[in-house]
C-alpha cells in the first residue's frame, strides 16, 4: 500500500525520527502532538487549558494537511502526567469535537517530552465523508 507523508508548518515540526502524520490509503496516523507553538518549537504559556487547547490545534492542523478534519478523528489517544485533569479534557474536547465522538484513550503516563502535562495522537478515517 502507499503510504503518503503528511508535512505541515501549521503545526510543530517533529523533535524525533518520525512524521507527523502518515496517511495510507483513507486513513491516517497523527503523531503524538505536545502543547508547542509551531511557529517558536516552544511550549505554550498558559495554565493547563491552554496547554489542551494548543494540543487540539495542533491536531487540526495536521489533520487539515491530510485533507481532512477533527470530524474525521476516529480514535484519539489522551496522555496525562496528572490524571486529575482528565475532566478538564473532556471539557475543552466538547469544543473542538461534537457527537459522535471518536473512540478515546485517557492514559497517565509518568513524563512526556519536553516536561509536557499532556500530548495526544490520532486516527482519521477520511473515506466516510
């Protein structure tokens, strides 16, 4: 199968060996996505709604880049230094997302990189549109 590489300077370059996002066929893989402002490869300032927010726009951005949207998220992975903000998620998420919802995972983890609270990734499905 073909596997097109998905590149966007709306969204923060990769600090590793790996894509942002890798599209095969309709479907696409979102890297995992921090709260860094893509224009300085700094974390965002702000408390931790702004750090979700900066995340979730992040996400958009790639996911445009593949051709597609949030509305195409079919599952969403969710990593938290502190669980405890997991409402708070919920919360922003009800902004950037409607139903249906996309199948998700909440996980706490121990670190993340760059001293990040929160990082998620994503699967789109874009032959249902």
């Amino acid at each position: 199968m073909h596997r097109e590489i998905i590149r966007t300077d709306q969204a923060p370059q990769a600090i590793g060996t790996y894509s942002q996002a890798v599209k095969c066929g309709s479907t696409v893989y979102l890297s995992g996505q921090i709260p860094l402002v893509p224009e300085t490869m700094e974390m965002v300032e702000g408390d931790m709604e702004a750090q979700i927010r900066r995340v979730f726009d992040n996400l958009q951005a790639v996911a445009r880049a593949a051709g597609g949207s949030l509305a195409d998220v079919a599952k969403l992975n969710v990593f938290l230094t502190d669980l405890s903000h997991f409402p708070l998620v919920n919360q922003v998420m009800a902004e950037y997302f409607s139903e249906p919802y996309p199948a998700r995972a909440a996980i706490g983890v121990a670190s993340l990189p760059k001293g990040a609270s929160v990082e998620m990734d994503a699967v789109l499905e874009l032959a249902w549109n």
